[in-house]
C-alpha cells in the first residue's frame, strides 16, 4: 500500500447538547470529496479519540466510511492503553473496510513500557489485525518517542507498513527513512515541516492543517512532488506560519475554529478542552485573511 | 475529612484467562482487613486502571465495598480523560458508598490543557461530585505536575479536601502544605519520602508499596507520628531501598510479584505490561529476604 | 574530616568600579565570625564563579583565608571545566590553606561525558589533590544529575569526603546516604529542603540563604540536631518560604540584595546577570519583615 | 554580509605534551584552503574552546588568521559566560583581523538568564563589537534555546547578522527565517539536516562534520544549491548517516578520528573528554569506508 498524498486528520463535530454530529461530520466528509486529498484519518489525535465512548467511535467510523468517496484511502485510530482494547478496535476498523489502521504507543506507564514491551505490543496487534498496521510517534502527546531502531524492528512485520512521525524532529524522521526498506511509508504529522520531511524521504503527511485548508496542503505537495522548489518554499513558508498559529499555539480548537470560517463544521471541542477566547479568533481571522492572496496564488 | 495514616494503592489481580479476579481480590482486603491500614485506594495507577474496561471498574469497585472492614475509608480512583466522563465515573463511585474520589488531571493534550483548563476541569468535577474530591499530581505518568498555585486556588473549593502527591519532589509537598489551608489533607504517593514528606506537613501516605508491605509502611507512620526520630529515620531508610526496587525500577508488576511472595494475590499485569524476568525475580526475592529481620525488628 | 554544621556559600561583592571589593568580603567574613556557621564555601555557585578571572578567584581565596575565624572550616570550588584546570585551581586552594574541595562536575560536553568520564575526571582530581574532595551535583546549573552508582563509585576513593547535593531531590539524597559508608559527608544544599534531607541521612548543608540569613538557619540546624520536631518542623516551613522567593525565584541577585537589608555587603551581581526589579525588591523586604517575629522566636 | 556556503567548525589539535599543536593546525588550514569551504570558524564549541586558557585561544586565533588563504571568511567564537569577557574577546578577534564573533549565550545561571537578561547581553557585546555578532543556539550543551521572537528582536540589532542554529530543530530553523529580515544570515550546525533547513530558508552551514569530510558537505550545499532534487537528497542521506555516528553518538571526537583517517591532524581531544574506544574506531572507519564510493559519486 502506498500513502502518498495529504490525508487530514478529522475533527470531530459535535451537536448542541453535546453529542457527536454525524450529520456535520457528514458535510465535511462530502466537501473534502471534492478535493485532491489522498485518503481520510479519523479518530486519531486531532479526533478527540481520547474524549470519546466505545459507542461514538463506532458512529464516526461507520459514518466516514459511508461518505467517502470511493478512491479515497481509509485509516482509523485504534490504539488504546491495552493491547487487548487495541487489537479489539483494529478489528472492527477491518471489519467496517477500513484500510489501515494507526495505532499509538501504550503511553500511560511510560518508565514501564521499556523498548522491548512497547515492540511486544505493537508486534501482537500486527500479528492480529486484518488490516496493515501503521506506527504513530506523537512524542508530545504521549511522551513517548519511537526510536529508529524500533521502528527498524517493526517495520520487518510484514503487516507494519508505516510510521506517522509527529515529533517535529525532521532529522528523525530521516532516521526512519534510512533504516526501513524503500516500501515503507514514512508520513510526516506536521504541516510546518511538510517540505523539510520530503527531503529527508517521507512521502505523505497526515496533517491536522489539512482539515481546514486542504487545498493548501495538497497544492504545496504538488509543487514538491514537481520538483517547483522556489514555489514549495515560498508556499511552505506560508503553510508553516499558520501551523505556527493554528495547530502549536491554538491546537485542534484552533483547527475547528478555522474550520467554521471556512465553511466546515469545526465547532468547539469536548471538556476539558476549552473553547477559543475573542483574542485568540481575531489572530485566526487575520491570519486566515492574510493567506487569502496566497491560496489564491498557490 | 481526616485522611491521616497509611492507605495502600490496590493491585487488580487476573484470573488465568486475563479477566479481573475478585476472588483474589477479596482474599487480598479480607488480610488488609487485619491491619491498621486506614482505608484502601482503589482503580489508581497500581490498579491499571487505565486497562481495564467500565464493566471492570464496577466489578472492583464493588468488591473492595463488599470486603472492607467498616473502619476502612474507601477512596476510589475516578479521572478519566474527559470531565463528563470524570463526573460519570465519580458519581458511581458515590453511589456505591465510596467516600472520596481520587482524580489525576487529564493529560493527553498536555500542550493545550492550560492551568486554567485544569483548575475549570477539576472545580466542574468537584461542583457534581457528590463525594469530595482529592487531586492527584503524579507527573511521572500524565507529564502534568499540578503547581502549589493552582492547588491553593483549587483548596479554595469546598469539595476539594486534599491532593495525593506522588511527584517524589519534597520540597513541592511542602508547598502544598504551605499554600493550603491546616484542614486541607496533603498525601504523599511515595514510600521512598514518607518520613521526609511528614516533616513537611503530609499527613498520610497513599503508597502501592502498601499493598505488599503494609505493616510495615504502618510501622514507619506510627515511629514518625510518636516522634521516635532514630528508629523512624532507620525504617525510612530500610522502606526506601524497597522502594527504591519495587516501585521507581520494577513498578507495579514488582508490587504485584512481592505480594505473591507474601501471601496476597498478585499475579502478572495486563499486557502491554510484561511479567518479571527471572533476574528481577531473584532480586525481588534477595530482597525481600534482608528485610524480614528489620520487619522483625519494626 | 566531618562537615555536620551550616556553611554558607558566600557570595562575591563589587566595588562602584565592577571590581571585585575584597574590603567588603571582609567585612562579611568578620560578621559570620560572630555566628555558629561551621565554616565558608567560596567560589562556589552564589559566589559567581564562572564570571570571574583567575586574579580575582586568587584574590578571594586569600581574602577568606585571612579574615576567617581559626575554627572555621575553609572550602574552596575548584571545579573547572577542563581536568588539569580543575587540577590547578584545587592545588592553589590547598596551598593557601584550605581544608576541602567542591568539585563540579565538568558539563559543557553533556552528552559526551558519560558516567565513565566523569568518574575517570573526579578520580583524576582526587588523585592530585592535597586536599580532601566534596562532589558537587547541582543539575539546574549543569545539566548533569550524578547518580548513586556514581556516587558510590566515587566514595570509594579514599580522598574523596562526601557529595553537595543542591538538585532537591529529597529521595536522591537518601540514595547517596544509603550508597555510602557512613563517614561519607551527605551535604544538601538547599535550605527549602534541610529537614527532610536530615531525614534520609544528610549531616550539613551548604546554603546560600545562610549568607543572609546564617542564624535562622543555624537555628534549624540546631533543632534538627536536638530532636525538637515540633519546632523543627515549624522553623522549616519559614525558611521553605523564605527559600522559595529569595533562591528559587531570585537566585543569587535575590540573596545579595538581603545582604544588604541585613546590614552585610551584597550589593549587585556582575552582567549578565541582572539587578533586582523595584517590584522584586518589595517582596524581598515584605517577606524580610515577616520573618523577623519568627527570627526573634527562633 | 553573506554567509553563504559552508563553514568548518574547527577542531584543536594537541602535540604528544597536551598542549595546542599550532604547527599540526597550520596544516589542516592549509589542506582545506584547497577546497571550496566559504571561511573557517575557530573556537567553537567543536574547537574545545570551554578547555582552552586564554593564551591559548589567543594562538589558535593568530594562527588560523594568518594561514588561511585571503578569500575565506573568519569567524571567531568569542562568547564566555561574563558579558565584559565576552566583548574583551570580541574586541580580541577584530583587532587580529576576524570578519564575525559567533557568540553563544551564557548559560550557567539558565533558570536566572530570563529572555530579558539574554536579549540585554548580546545587545551589549553588538554595541561594543567592532565587528559583526552571529548569534549561536545550541541547547545540548547550553541548555538555552534561542526562541524566534527574541531572535527576531535582536536581528534588528545593525551589528548582529545572523544566527547558528545548531538546535536540530528544523522547523525552529524556519521560524527564524520567518522572524528575521531577508538579508539575516540563518545558518545551519548540523549536517544531517542540511538539505531540510536550506527548504526553510537556511543559507549556510557551520560544521563540524566539514572538518573532517569538506568535500562532501560541499558537495551537497552546490547540489542544493543548482537545485538537483534527487541527488541532493541522495547525498544527503549518505551525509546524514555519518553525521548520526560521528556528531550525534561519538561528538568532537569522533569528527577528530574522522580526521586522522583522511589525513589531516586530528588527535585526541583534552580531558575530560575521552579518546574513542577499538570498538568506536572500527565502526567510524567501517563507515568511512562505505562513504568512499558515495563521495566518488558525489
């Protein structure tokens, strides 16, 4: 399988009593259809997956499935603390045809899951799962940064086909690239290092950016894929300042928010996150203003 | 409410198919029962709370109410990544006659979980609980300390009667002491600082070491509580190179196999948590072995 | 050699010129002379150290050496970044008279001086120095934690007299006390954590609050010693406070400006380091005041 | 002024008594004056610097100024913790001919050197340098990380031109780019990010690596530079594999092995610093070897 492309990282929108709004995540999903992007990845990270029951899971998977378009490629979130709840929610993402899943480190018992138990781990939902297996390192979410020897290891798995390197470290992610085979799909996680990622060898971005500016993201993989290096910069450059704004100062809220100037349905997050104040909206609205002429341009 | 005194942090013993035993469970408190322990913590990190499923949590909850001595008071573990589902979790706790809720911060959006979404987090969980409310700062596994600041203005809430602090860091603990009011219970997570931690103000200890050593985590708060400054510092001394062993090298699985060799019910933990290797066993075991005479002696 | 007992660490004053004023060392040293202090550490941390040239070190060393009262133990930091540097200076300071060494550990190269290093560079200065060595860990200044395996390694070497530990870490003091033969001097070096640390085993303390306050903390000292809990405890929890402003949120600025409201010669730091803000200034006086029924009490 | 291209981070070698061999230095300088390296900087951290007197630097400097041919630009390390010591070396440097001082941030009291404190001190060695400052980021060894905004501030500083950003943080990198004026000259420390940081702006590369394989780094900035994609990234995959054993794992030393084998004079380095070890040797040489081809190709 290869992940070439921008996949979004979805949010999650919910209703005014406080459920999920399938019907929202439905209007999204319909939108994005009409884009280049490459494929959809719910549940992760910038899902809220951690803020919902085993129930909701069910209904965003089940819905996301039934909207997206047909050539898009299909990736579900499904690590859970244990590795038992992983491989039980990797099976229903099979079983619903998604068609890989991501899975995170166990995280919680951090000083405990040494190097060998976190390779256990991910080796018994591989050997389990019906679907290939794709790493995920999001070290500041949950302290835990995969090293290029273990994802070294993993990656002979032959149901691990990937890794989403979140950390920021570009140097790593070329650490990655270099000790796997050629087949393995190196993904980069963040917007801001898109271009630097590509140079080092990842050839896809799972980008929570992507789920307010999709056309952005997808054009500036465009221009790196054609080798337009002046204009990847110059469009990474852009790219980067709103990473800067949205997703390291602001996070997913700050997605959402720019996802309802955009005409998504973004929405607030779940407690405890907290809704963005009126200073933190005016910057989003400026700098969302700003890139007009550039998105335009790109 | 007085949360003097020594309080284990319970393990969840297995059955050989991996589901939760409460037999085993029951032969553990119905000992505890024996002991001058003050009451028991259940569905804390040393119970593996995070890997246990809701029907589980229930089952425990209501085994430990079933077995406890009348004199026990019963903190139960209640933080969930989401305030509704905190709330959720603290209310069956109530329900079922638990007399206090123990709730670590939400932390998996550690960079966007500001103070102020903390303290709006804790305080929504305090206003709904119908039991009170004891923080828990063990930063070694969210990655969140909680700060003296934000527990001052946390103490300020009535329902909100003490922190457990299991960061290790003494002089911190006694910042607690200092920037809360007499009433407000300070407890220590670490055998390894009980005494020092006493000398700063806690007034109790909510220790896993407990669950394989209670008496003598018992002995050493009473030397510390008469003032028996020479034998108390040498107990600390003897407990802090278990602890030094059981807790900061091996972590729970090791509380689990030291209370197999004393009698409890500990078993192995739930995957990705690995067992013991034969050379920690031993060394558990070498252990536990020198500290019988000073047990003796205590 | 025994160092039970508070010893300051003393602070370099400057005359209007930015030249170091020997003339008001001086007059601190005869000051302390009138006091309990077990003796003077100089050229450590709070004496700004790594800002000084070798003349002015020379000058000092001399200057200490000649007001100090006879029974006044003298130690002298050596520690230098280069072995044969640290070599030189630990010689100069035997020469002029003093009884110890306080040896930092060398820490530019962080990543490159693994444990071996470091054990190889303070054997080396142990084997040349004609005075005995004191370890010092201060890891919010290096960057480097020693270890108790280190620690222990180290004590091995017959003139090598004990460890300063300023990193706070109550529990890592009582490692070095348990890793250690029980005429190894455990020194803890901060004052918001003396108490506890006599808990676990440490027998003095190096203080830079003891430039400014030497008889409150002699006084703490001096209860610990007796076994007065009670009033231990209370002394403790005023000096904690007066700790957490004056060295953890001030450093050393903050020390010398209480110099100077205590009738002793503080005055400013030397660049980069910055003078106190007017704002700063009033805290130190408010908490100053508030001491002061608790000095007399003491 | 332009800093374009790349820049050797000099090493110090040292004849068999331990003192600086300025003849074996003439030698190296001789070598790469051969090459197409910009310029040549002394004194950095890869220089030893922090174990070097200043009799010694004072060598090093008139040595390197008086051997290096007329078109390569010197750069001076002259950044000490004291802010007067800092401009007495930069003065030092201009008198002797340097064209730029490369001043990293003092470090020793992190917690006390507050944004302000730092921005204040490099301010003032700007003023009083008769030659342009770079600024320096490398937290491995200082533990301070210049941010964007107080780089943004000091860049519009009329004698501060640039900053070295050895963090590793590429995106951090193209932060700076973004904060700073087009004619600001962002250069790169490490080698294994090279490529990476020249998509985000970067302009030149100060490296250590250059010292030992010249060729081969510029090789990659030419390659970069007429914007050959795929060979550029080919070579900076082979580059990046010797940065990861030489810099990351094995430091200055290694890089100064690295030397020995391609015949210039690289040596062992001062303690405490530590020669390799038979095994560290093989696999530096194994790795040269494997290089050979590469740089044939290249």
């Amino acid at each position: 399988m290869d992940l070439s492309g921008i996949f979004p990282a979805l949010t999650t929108p919910y209703a005014n009593d406080g459920s999920v709004s399938l019907p929202d995540l439905k209007h999204n999903i319909q939108r994005y259809n009409g884009t280049d992007l490459a494929g959809y990845v719910v549940l992760g990270s910038t899902g809220e997956s951690v803020l919902l029951r085993q129930a909701e899971m069910d209904g965003i998977l089940v819905m996301v499935r039934e909207s997206a378009a047909k050539e898009k490629k299909l990736i579900a979130g499904t690590g859970a603390e244990s590795t038992s709840e992983t491989i039980e929610r990797t099976k229903r993402a099979a079983e619903l045809g998604y068609h890989a899943a991501l899975v995170k480190p166990p995280h919680y018992y951090k000083p405990a899951y040494k190097s060998e138990g976190l390779i256990a781990h991910f080796r018994r939902v591989a050997d389990e799962s019906p679907i290939p297996v794709i790493l995920y390192s999001i070290p500041q979410f949950t302290g835990i940064a995969l090293s290029a020897a273990e994802v070294a290891a993993l990656a002979e798995h032959p149901n691990i086909i990937g890794i989403k390197d979140s950390s920021g470290n570009v140097q790593g992610t070329g650490d990655f690239v270099g000790a796997t085979p050629p087949a393995f799909n190196v993904l980069v996680g963040n917007a801001a290092t898109l271009y630097p990622s590509f140079v080092v060898g990842a050839r896809g971005g799972i980008l929570a950016l992507a789920s307010a500016l999709p056309e952005k993201c997808v054009a500036l993989f465009e221009l790196i894929r054609l080798g337009h290096h002046e204009k990847a910069r110059e469009l990474q450059s852009v790219v980067a300042r709103a990473s800067r704004l949205v997703i390291s100062e602001l996070g997913l809220t700050g997605v959402k928010y720019l996802m309802d100037q955009r005409g998504y349905r973004g929405g607030i997050p779940r407690l405890p996150l907290q809704p963005l104040k009126e200073e933190q909206k005016k910057r989003l609205s400026a700098m969302l203003a700003s890139l007009e002429p550039a998105t335009a341009r790109a």
